[in-house]
C-alpha cells in the first residue's frame, strides 16, 4: 500500500509504525476469510482490509475521527486471526492500537460511551473493586429487563452465580518446589482472572511446584495493562504495565527468573508486547527483558515431565483463544499437553474463529459478541464432550454462559491428571 507520510509526521514513532505496517499490506483480502465480524456483518469496513484503509486515511490526513470509522473500528475484536491469515506479515496488531490511541485524544465519544469506558477501566484491572462491582450486578440482575443500555444489561450478564473467596495464594510470596528445584518463575496472577475465578492459580502454583518449580509471585506487580491498551488509554495502561516490569526486573536482578509464567493469554500477548510498547520510553531495557522471558505456561509445561497420567480418560473439547493460536502463535502445545495427560481430546468446527470474549468486547459490542457465542457454543457442543478447556479466563466465562457443559482451564486438568484435586467445575456435576 502506498503511503504519503511528512518526515514530521514520521517522527512520531506510532506514527513510523503505522507507515512500516501500512507499507507492507497488499490488499489481497486473504484476511476477510478468517474476521469473524466480517463473517457476522458482511461490511467491507468490518474487515480488517476495510479497517486499514479506514486507519490509514485518518492517521495519514491527521483528521478528526468521525463516528464511521470509530464504530467501525470499535466493533474490531483484535482477534489478531488476520494476521495468522495474512501472506504478507502486516502486524495489524499495532496499527489497530496506534488507530485506538489516535481515537481516544481526537475523538469525542457521546458521554454515555465516555462513562461506560472510565467505568471499565476503573473496575476491571482491580481485584476487589471488580468484586463490589459483582456483588452489586448480582443484586441488579433481577431488574436487567428494565435498563435499556445493552452493553449495561451485558454487565450484569456477566455477574457469576458465584464469586469465589480471595486466594491468598494470590499474595507476593514464594512457593518452594516439591522436589529439587529445576526452574525458578514468577507467575503472573492477573486482575480479573483473581476476582472471577481463584482455580486457576492454585492450579498452576501447585502444578508446578509439584514439577519442580520455584513459584514466584512478586511483589508490586498485577494487570497487564491489556484492558486499556486496547481501550487507547496509553497512559492508564502504561502505568500499570510498568509496575510489573518494575517488580519482575526486581526478581530478574535479585535471585533471578528462568521465566515469567501466564495463564491467562489475553495478558501473555500483551507482556510479549512489552518491549514493542515501552520501546521510546525510559523502561525499554527491563521492557524488553521481561517480554523475552514472557512464556505461556503452556510453553513452560512442554520443557517439564509430566510424569504418567492419573485419572481415567474424558472427552476434551479444546477452545482455542484467539491470543494463544493467533496472537502467540501456540496453536499445538495445549493440545499435546493434555493428550500426554491421558485425555482424549478434540476441536470443534472453525476453531480459528472467536468466541466473542475479546476483553471487553462481550460489554462493548454485546450483540455481535452473543452471534459469535452461540457459534462458538454450537460447534463445542457439537463434539459431545466432557469438559470444555480453555486457556483464557474470558473465553471461559463466555462460552461457560451459553452452556451447561463444565469449562475449567486446561491447566486445571493437568494439575488433576498428575495428582492434584479434581477441578471444582467437574466436581460439580459429580
């Protein structure tokens, strides 16, 4: 694609960005096939070949966004399954946040947007607020028919039946491997992930503990930053980006990390990306640093033995999320670990497509995420599983509510498989 950037405007290092990415697409359309919004709405505009030239036009001429191209580039789900798809390596993951930033300083959203944005953003990457905010949308539920904002009927939606007890596994603290130590990793508990589901963690700290791990979780670190990243809000994102690079360079220059574990993929894209994100800024060193020691435990898991699987064999039904098979680019390492694990595992229809999740996208954008839903749901389903495993905390929450089929993280089953408790979602239906 050819572009018309001023040397002026190239200063800007988004900018340069946005025109090395630009550069490189060749509008071959490939990337249509695999947008599930333009899958859902059919709109040119609503595939990422539109939304390019929707960026590229704004960025380039420095014009004012105007609500076609926001709405267009909102209903985005930054599935990342474009660039999987794409023949030339156009990273569209970057110039779709530089376009969000870009938006977010020029653009005057209609207030109700603007407070349902600080909204998020204020609640979501806090543990105990997020746990207030749903305790009140549980009391709320009853009345969710006589409000007439979707996206706040959406919230309520998302309310569990259930909000687990604080971990204090979830506390800055070490655990000691149960045998001779091989690895030393710092974990990453996240924000939501703590507030909506506590499982998770204890699986994997005793997971792997129990293979050998000396289990970190630092002091000073906690959300990724991704809720607002992808939200345009740099400096809300940066500031809490930077407490983690703060906190594991600490752990990294004291008795040092061989890795930096997560479980939760939405925030591993994210961390990878912190080199990329921090790279003009006075934390680019240790950004770096952290994002080369960033792993999916996924990743982490395939470097360990497993030892013989101890439970019978069940059904699997693995769901993909988009920021491990596309954002990460892990697509087999899941699968692999649960079939050494003894589980039987296998993959719905168009498992490259998106559940509807996508951070806040399922409040945002609740009508095109409720289509992707069902879809999703319908092709699990389809395979008559036991269990659904996932490696993602929003993908659980939002197939787990179109389905009464149990869904634990896949971490969750390995820690079962070699020795731990039984996942509490399938001791459920015990």
């Amino acid at each position: 694609m050819q572009t018309n950037f001023t040397e002026t405007q190239l200063k800007d290092p988004g900018t340069a960005r946005a025109n090395e990415i630009l550069r490189s697409c060749v509008h071959c359309g490939f990337c249509t096939a695999t947008c599930p919004t333009y899958q859902v709405l059919g709109d040119e505009l609503d595939s990422p070949r539109g939304r390019i030239y929707l960026i590229k036009d704004m960025i380039e001429n420095e014009r004012k966004p105007d609500e076609k191209t926001v709405k267009h580039i909102d209903r985005c789900l930054s599935c990342l399954a474009c660039m999987t798809t794409c023949p030339s390596g156009v990273h569209y993951m970057h110039l779709v946040d530089h376009a969000r930033e870009y938006i977010e300083e020029h653009y005057d959203r209609p207030w109700h947007d603007r407070a349902l944005r600080w909204l998020l953003a204020r609640i979501l990457p806090y543990p105990m607020r997020f746990r207030v905010a749903m305790l009140g949308a549980k009391m709320a539920k009853p009345f969710a028919r006589l409000i007439p904002d979707a996206r706040l009927r959406a919230m309520l939606a998302m309310a569990p039946k259930t909000i687990p007890p604080v971990s204090r596994n979830d506390d800055p603290q070490v655990f000691a491997p149960a045998t001779e130590r091989k690895m030393r990793v710092a974990l990453m508990t996240g924000c939501a992930q703590k507030a909506l589901n506590t499982d998770i963690n204890d699986a994997t700290i005793r997971l792997l503990t129990r293979l050998g791990c000396e289990v970190v979780v630092a002091e000073g670190a906690g959300c990724c930053g991704a809720l607002t990243h992808h939200m345009g809000k740099t400096e809300e994102s940066h500031g809490t980006a930077g407490k983690n690079i703060r906190a594991w360079a600490r752990e990294m220059d004291g008795d040092g990390l061989d890795a930096i574990v997560i479980n939760t993929s939405g925030c591993g894209t994210t961390v990878k990306d912190y080199g990329h994100m921090f790279r003009t800024e006075s934390l680019a060193e240790d950004a770096a640093r952290v994002s080369a020691l960033a792993m999916d435990v996924s990743e982490l898991l395939m470097k360990l033995d497993m030892g013989k699987p101890k439970v019978a064999p069940m059904k699997v039904a693995y769901h993909a999320a988009c920021s491990l098979q596309h954002g990460q680019q892990i697509k087999t390492y899941p699968k692999d670990l649960l079939k050494k694990a003894g589980f039987k595992v296998v993959e719905p229809a168009d498992s490259h497509l998106c559940c509807g999740s996508a951070g806040t996208y399922n409040l945002m954008q609740p009508e095109i995420s409720t289509q992707l839903k069902e879809r999703k749901v319908q092709t699990l389903e389809a395979k008559t599983p036991d269990v659904i495993a996932a490696g993602n905390i929003g993908c659980m929450m939002q197939i787990g509510s179109g389905t009464d089929v149990p869904i634990v993280h896949t971490v969750e089953l390995l820690d079962w498989a070699t020795g731990g408790p039984k996942p509490p979602a399938l001791a459920a239906q015990d």
